[in-house]
C-alpha cells in the first residue's frame, strides 16, 4: 500500500570519487534505521530556483520516495510502501 506523507528524514550518503556517484545508504526515520539495498529511478527537478533531488529507494521492508531540497540541504520522504496493493 502506497502513503503519501511530507516528513523530515535524516539521511547517510555516500560519495564515490570513482563512480562520480552521490547515493543514500542509509535512512532514519520515525526512531527506525533501515540499510537502502537498492536504488530506483533518480531525477531533478526546479521548483523556481530551488534544485530538488528525488531519489526512490528499497529497503529490505519499505520502498520509499526520498526528496532533498539543494537549497537548505534538508531531505524529506514523500512517499512510503510495504509492497502490498491498495
């Protein structure tokens, strides 16, 4: 069942020089740490002058929908999963 939510979210990234690559490795949200397994789709877009990053992950019990705003660098999760349908 997909939830639409707009939370705050602390995230760990990682950086690697040789893949010239930035990606989510892990996520804490509501007092839980889950370990990202997989990246989905990542895209940008502009929201007047404001670079957003969206970033739909795996974990080994939710897919969530991730969005960093490049202006204050803050993360949120748009969307949450468990996989089941609606």
């Amino acid at each position: 069942m997909i939830q639409k939510i707009n939370a705050p979210i602390s995230v760990n990234l990682v950086y690697d020089h040789k893949r010239k690559s930035v990606y989510p490795k892990y996520i804490h949200w509501d007092s839980k740490t889950y370990q990202v397994t997989k990246i989905g789709l990542h895209h940008t877009y502009h929201l007047g002058k404001t670079l957003y990053h969206v970033f739909s992950i795996d974990t080994p019990t939710l897919f969530f929908k991730l969005v960093m705003n490049t202006e204050n660098l803050h993360w949120s999760v748009e969307e949450i999963a468990d996989g089941e349908c609606n």
